[in-house]
C-alpha cells in the first residue's frame, strides 16, 4: 500500500495572498502518478508545480515495514474444540459417580471395588486422550452388584468402546463372564462342567436386561462359584 503525503510546500505567491489562498491549491497529479515507484526506506522528495503557479514538494512513500503486516506474528487462540469440552464433562460426571459409589454404596467390598474403578479410569484416559469410560455401563454393573448381593469381587476390566465387563472364574472348566452395556442390557458367557463328559464344557451364550440377568443365568449354576 503506497501512502503519498505533501511535505515542505514553499510558496511563491505574495504574503498578503496567502490568507486567501487554500493551503492545499488544486493540485496535478499527472506528474506524481508518472513517478517511479521505488521499494526502500530511503524515501524521495520530488518537486513538482501546480497549475496555479506554486510550487511545492511531495514524497512518494513506498515502504511498508514488516511491523504494519498486521497478524504476521499473531499465534492462533488455543481453545477446547466442542469433543473435548464433551470428554471434560463426561469425565466429570464419571467421577462424580465414582464418589457417590464411594460414599454411599451397599456393597461390601466397596473400597476395593472403588480402587479398581478409578484405577480403570486413569488407564482408560491414558490410552484414549483423555476420555472417560461410559458411566451408564458402571451404574448398570454397580445396580446389578447391589440388587444381588450374593455375588463376590468380580475381576473387572474394560471393553475397547469403555462398557465395563466383569468375570468370575473357578478352575479351568467354570466361568461367568457380563458385558455391561449403556443401555441397561447385558451379554453373558457362561462355561461349566459337562457332566456327560468330564473333559468337556458347555458353553452358553445369550443376552438380556439388567432386571433379568440373574433369573436367566441362575439356572446353569453360575452361584456356585460366583457367591460369596
């Protein structure tokens, strides 16, 4: 961008006249817009003559300094896109139950069970840049746990998609193992002796509800090594 100011204007025209005369008189440009445009700080006067008779001095001012580039230096705002604003308060509401767990769960292994869940978390974040494992799988897990009391510690690990999943386990030929869905279902395995063949195992699969979970698994067993 080319700034042109006037500097230095020395009139010719008589002292008493300069009162009536504008300080800027009508002005050709024509010479000015022939003038060579030259890129440096060294900046050159031109003289030049209007058509009423005076004469002044004009510089042509081509350079721009670097510092007039405005937002050359500017570094763009950091700021949380709206998925990691989602993870933030995802992360707050798990841990908010976590500590709900902590203070008011009836479960008699709660501390334990607690240490287990939080360590899940931190692992959990670790691996998936900061995002929390799905609270609506825990609070079906915790639900389940409470309303059937009977059963022990389960081992408890997590799904790559963050739904919790817990296991018990006895021997090599007895095992339960619930996949806790967000959605309050749940899919189980169950393996037991088969006792046609005592080197064999039955394994049975299926899915179901939160609500009717222990009446569908109940009967193949599973209390046997899974109660307290």
């Amino acid at each position: 961008m080319t700034q042109l100011f006037a500097a230095g204007i020395k009139s010719h025209v008589p002292a008493k006249n300069a009162s009536t005369q504008s300080v800027f008189p009508m002005l050709d440009f024509a010479p000015m817009q022939q003038a060579t445009t030259r890129s440096s700080e060294q900046s050159k006067p031109a003289n030049t003559i209007s058509k009423t008779g005076r004469r002044f001095s004009v510089v042509i001012v081509t350079s721009i300094s670097a510092e007039t580039d405005i937002g050359a230096d500017a570094s763009p705002t950091e700021s949380q896109s709206p998925f990691e604003e989602l993870d933030a308060l995802r992360m707050n509401g798990l841990q908010h139950r976590i500590d709900q767990i902590r203070l008011s769960s009836t479960l008699s292994y709660r501390d334990r069970f607690v240490a287990r869940i939080k360590a899940l978390l931190n692992a959990y974040a670790e691996e998936n840049e900061g995002r929390a494992f799905s609270s609506d799988s825990l609070r079906a897990l915790v639900n389940f746990l409470e309303e059937n009391s009977g059963f022990n510690y389960p081992d408890l690990t997590l799904t790559p998609s963050g739904n919790m999943y817990a296991q018990w386990k006895s021997g090599k030929n007895k095992l339960l193992s619930i996949h806790f869905l967000p959605t309050s279902d749940t899919r189980f395995v169950i393996f037991k002796p088969n006792p046609k063949h005592k080197d064999r195992i039955i394994r049975i699969s299926g899915s179901t509800t939160v609500d009717a979970l222990l009446e569908t698994i109940a009967p193949h067993g599973v209390m046997e090594w899974a109660s307290l």
